[in-house]
C-alpha cells in the first residue's frame, strides 16, 4: 500500500501451530500487521497520512517478532 493510499484495517495478530507443537504444548504468536517478510514495512502511525482514528494505547510503530507461547496443561 502506498503513502498516498493508506487506510487504517487489516489483521491484528496471528497464531501458528502444527501436530507437533500441541504435542510439545506451546504455539507462535506475533501481533500487528503483516510485514510479509519484509515485502510491506511496518505499520507506522507517525507516517500514517489517512483518516482520523482513535488509537488510545496503541504503540507508534508495529513491528512485533513472533513469541513462543508454552501452554501450562
């Protein structure tokens, strides 16, 4: 998406898991728009040049690593 056609929408988080991280009991996590491997940069409110929208508590910059997350059972 262009600096000139920018709207704020799209995924907020993802989650991953396969037969065998259940076996092992955990999954990987990241939140914010998608990077695509660094075919699109990070989202960036301070570049954001679209409509107004509320964003209390929401950082500046998303560009977030995956996380492991290990579930306790």
């Amino acid at each position: 998406m262009s600096a000139y056609n920018q709207s704020a929408f799209g995924m907020t988080d993802c989650k991953v898991s396969s037969e065998e991280t259940i076996r092992e009991n955990y999954f990987w996590a990241i939140s914010g728009p998608p990077v695509s491997n660094g075919r699109f940069p990070p989202f960036d409110w301070r570049t954001y040049n679209g409509p107004v929208v509320p964003r209390v508590g929401i950082v500046d910059r998303s560009d977030f690593e995956w996380q492991r997350i290990d579930i306790d059972i």
